[in-house]
C-alpha cells in the first residue's frame, strides 16, 4: 500500500464508520417513532424522545433505559435527549464536536480514562474524591461548554460518596 492509500484507510475507518451509528436513531424516528426530529445543532442532527399527547410528557422507550436517568446522548453525527433543554443542548452538542475531532479514537480515550480514574481511586483508597464519569476530561469539556458546574464534589455525586463509576 502507498502512503495515500494507508492514510485513506486511516480516515475512512476513523471518520467513516462513525455513520453506523445512525442505525440507532434512524429506525427509533423513522420505523417505531420513538424519536421526533428536533432540528440541527450546528452539522449534527437534534432528536428528542416523543412526547405523551396528553401529559407532554416523554415516553420512555426500552432503549432510552441504557441512558440511566441522563438528559441525553451525544454521538458522532446526532444527539438525542429526553426534552428539549439549552443546556443539554449544548452539553451533548459537546460531544458531537469531541466525536467528530478525535473519530473512533474518541471512544478509546474516554473509557481508557474513565478506567484510569478508577484503577487510580482504588488504589488511593476511600473515600474516593473523583468520580470515573463525572470527572472524565470529556464531561467536564461538555459541562463546561453548556455553562454546567465543572467542578463537582462527591456530595454532588449521584448515588454519594461510594459512587465511583456510574454503570455499577
């Protein structure tokens, strides 16, 4: 292969394989109409989850429950979110520019560093004062752009002070 060629390979699977991830919203907008369109932030795509005629409400779909309580979710070429909110807006608009800047590799360097908070807190011992999520270089980024408090305190924390790593 030429050096083109290799460089090419190199962004296609980097920026490229990225639009898979429209097999997520697609279907739940188009097919199940789980999804309403909600405009552009920017190139990326707004969907927000539909709303209960009566109450305004959002329905909660079944795959909305790997969100955990979250606003929202930002990926490569879209973002979705339970209401519409400025702030989530902006925050999970966030992490579409953090995705779009760094490809795939967005993905290995937040979950490597999510992990390094975690091997670092357990080591250190409790009572644990980061928390693997909330202090991610990348949701404090994305908090900061949406004007959200940056620096939070394991008081702050969701499930307390025991509270390192939001998946368990």
């Amino acid at each position: 292969m030429t050096w083109w060629q290799i460089v090419l390979l190199v962004v296609g699977i980097n920026w490229g394989v990225p639009l898979l991830a429209w097999l997520y919203p697609l279907p739940m907008w188009l097919i199940f109409k789980d999804f309403v369109f909600d405009g552009w932030h920017g190139p990326f795509a707004k969907f927000r989850l539909a709303t209960d005629k009566d109450t305004d409400d959002p329905i909660e779909p079944w795959h909305a429950n790997a969100w955990r309580g979250w606003g929202g979710v930002g990926l490569h070429w879209y973002m979705c979110y339970r209401w519409h909110n400025p702030r989530t807006e902006l925050h999970e608009g966030g992490h579409c520019w953090q995705q779009l800047a760094c490809g795939l590799m967005w993905w290995v360097i937040y979950f490597v560093h999510m992990g390094w908070i975690v091997v670092t807190q357990r080591i250190k011992g409790k009572p644990y004062t980061r928390h693997a999520y909330l202090d991610s270089i990348w949701e404090r980024m994305a908090r900061k752009r949406a004007g959200q408090p940056v620096e939070l305190t394991p008081k702050d924390w969701p499930h307390g002070k025991k509270d390192l790593w939001p998946w368990w």
